[in-house]
C-alpha cells in the first residue's frame, strides 16, 4: 500500500529506489518515476492500465534539468517558458537520446513542464534526473486532484503518495507545440489560449493527427477520457432534460441552479460564477456525483467557451464519450 508523507525526502528516497510516488503539482496530481529510465517509465503504464501509445510528460525543475532532454528550443517557446513556467504549461520540444522512446511513444517530441506546486518544485530540484508523470488516475478516468483520490484508486499499486494538498488549478495543463512558424495548442488547460496569444501572437487549436511526428492518438486525443462511471450528458438542460426523462438526473453547472431536478441532485461549482473556483472544484466534485447512489446519471452544463471554460467544455465533452 502507498505510504502518503508529506516529506519530500521520503518521496526523494522512493523514486531513487525506482519506485514509483505520486506527486502534487498545480494542476493534477502525477504519477512520477525517474524519466531517464525506460524500466521505471514501464512500471507507470503498467499501473495506470495505460496503452504505451500515449506518451507521457516530463516534469523538470530549472533549466539546466532540462538542458539535456532537448535539442533545441524555438524562440516562441522561449518566451512562453519565460512567461508561464514554473506552471501549467506544456511545451512539445525536440527530444534528445537522453529521454527514452517509452516516454514518448516512439516521436521525436517530448512533453515538457515545470511544475510551480512547492513541493514536487523542491523535490525536482533536489533530484538527479527528471520526473515523468501522468496523470495519477486509471487510463481514462477522471484526474486525481487530491492525495486521497490518488490512494483510493492506485494505492495499492505504487510506493508513496506526496501529499500536497488540494491542486490549486484543478485541471491539466495546456499542451503547446509548432508546426513550422505556427504555434498549436494540442489540448487546453490550466493557461488560457488567449494568454498563450498575448504572449506568441495568434495560435491555432489542433490535434496531433495535424502534426506528421506526434503520436496519432495523443494527447487526451481518446474520444472517451477523463470520464466517471455514470453516464454524463454535456449540453444545454433545456435539451437534454426532456431526453433524461425517467432517469434521477444529478446536475452539475457552473453558477445556476436548474429548474425541474431537486436541488440536492444539483452541483454548483461556483455561486459568484468564479472560473478559477469552479475549475479547482471540477474533478473533485464529478468523482462525488460518480460515487453517489441516488443518480442515474449526470447531466454537465456548457460552461462559457472562453479562458478556462475552454478547458472545462473539452474534458467534459470527453467525459460524455462514455455511453
Ligand atoms: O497537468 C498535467 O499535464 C498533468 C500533470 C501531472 O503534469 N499531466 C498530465 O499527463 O495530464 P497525462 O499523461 O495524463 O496527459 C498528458 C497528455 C497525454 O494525452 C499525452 O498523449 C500528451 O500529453 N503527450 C505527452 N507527451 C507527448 C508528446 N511527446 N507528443 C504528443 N503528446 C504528448
Ligand atoms: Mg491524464
């Protein structure tokens, strides 16, 4: 069983045994082990039940750690590092032989970030080799954003849980790359697409099908990800009510209660209608409605398609890919 310490040197002692330990970052907890070494990289799919076409990020702690993961860095990408790390943002850069195929599912391109949460921060630091982590979840299911969640589910199969509190941001990071002069977002997050252009000028949404070295089927890029067990239905209320009829409907919605469900069937994320708030919340509070007996299924409001209800409106859309 995990053992869950909020000391870093325990953690630190963990993972150079080649031991695996999830860590808290701002966004999601991660399920780390050392990224340099492909045995290691193999017992982290091995315990999420993950396919080994889905690459996986590495997580570093200054500059220099990162040095020698990559080749060379676009000067775009400078400026966002400059501006967004430490923090959730996710550069896809040009590998060295230095990061084993593994991490990456066989691409040239590997997934990069410094996290800012204080702990795996210090940890990184501390530690002689980067860190590559997925989400701490099972393949599929919805990220883990407390140590709890993470035991529940992969306790048993893992050393340590660093325990850092409840994750600020509550949802991933955005994944960045460059196709030739442009710069594409392959999965939004936690840095809003329009911060990402205040910084680089205009960027274009994609998928990684657009881009000839990626892994056909990454990132997030599986149509059902990110999903409880419940059916979940994503759109308007109005719509999909009259559809749910017969069902006990558990609601969960931005700012506004619905009318026609009971009120103790509803989730609000954020009263004062607070994006940040409602995305801290999201995924600790879909895995609640998940666990709850007196709902068939979960009907999850449209958020505004704008900064971080972009991010929101994609993991949900995924989520509602599993009926
Ligand atoms: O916020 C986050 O990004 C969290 C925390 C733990 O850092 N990590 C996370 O990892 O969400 P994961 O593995 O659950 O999702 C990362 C996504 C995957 O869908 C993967 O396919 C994509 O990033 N990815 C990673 N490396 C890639 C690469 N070299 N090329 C294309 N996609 C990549
Ligand atoms: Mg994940």
């Amino acid at each position: 069983m995990a053992k869950i310490t909020q000391s870093i040197s325990e953690a630190k002692e963990i993972l150079e045994q080649d031991a695996l330990c999830a860590i808290p970052t701002e966004t999601v907890y991660g399920l780390a082990g050392n990224a340099l070494k492909s045995e290691v990289v193999a017992k982290i799919f091995e315990a999420k039940k993950r396919p080994v076409f889905d690459p996986l990020i590495c997580h570093v702690g200054s500059m220099e750690q990162m040095a020698p993961l990559v080749k060379e860095i676009p000067p775009k990408a400078k400026l966002l590092m400059e501006k967004f790390w430490p923090g959730p943002l996710t550069l896809l850069l040009p590998k060295t032989e230095k990061v084993p195929d593994l991490v990456t599912a066989g691409s040239p391109l590997v997934g990069i970030r410094m996290p800012s949460h204080p702990l795996t921060k210090s940890l990184l630091e501390q530690l002689e080799f980067p860190l590559a982590a997925p989400s701490a979840n099972p393949f599929g299911y919805i990220s883990p954003t407390t140590a709890v969640h993470v035991e529940t589910q992969l306790g048993a199969e893992i050393a340590g849980i660093l325990d850092g509190g409840s994750c600020d941001v509550g949802i991933e990071s955005t994944i960045v790359g460059f196709e030739g002069e442009e710069t594409v977002i392959y999965r939004s997050g936690g840095i809003a697409k329009e911060q990402i252009q205040g910084v680089v000028g205009k960027v274009k949404m994609g998928s990684t099908l657009s881009h000839p070295d990626l892994p056909q089927k990454a990132p997030g890029m599986l149509e059902s990800h990110y999903a409880p067990n419940l059916p979940l239905y994503f759109g308007k209320a109005e719509d999909l009510l009259p559809k749910l009829k017969g069902k006990r409907v558990g609601v969960l919605s931005f700012k506004k209660v619905i009318v026609g469900v009971p009120r103790e069937q509803q989730e609000i994320l954020s009263i004062q209608g607070d994006i940040v708030e409602a995305t801290q919340k999201l995924f600790g509070i879909m895995r609640k409605m998940d666990g709850r007996k007196d709902i068939d299924v979960i009907l999850a409001q449209k958020f505004p398609e704008f900064g971080l209800g972009v991010a929101i409106n994609d993991r949900l859309r995924r989520a509602s890919k599993n009926h």
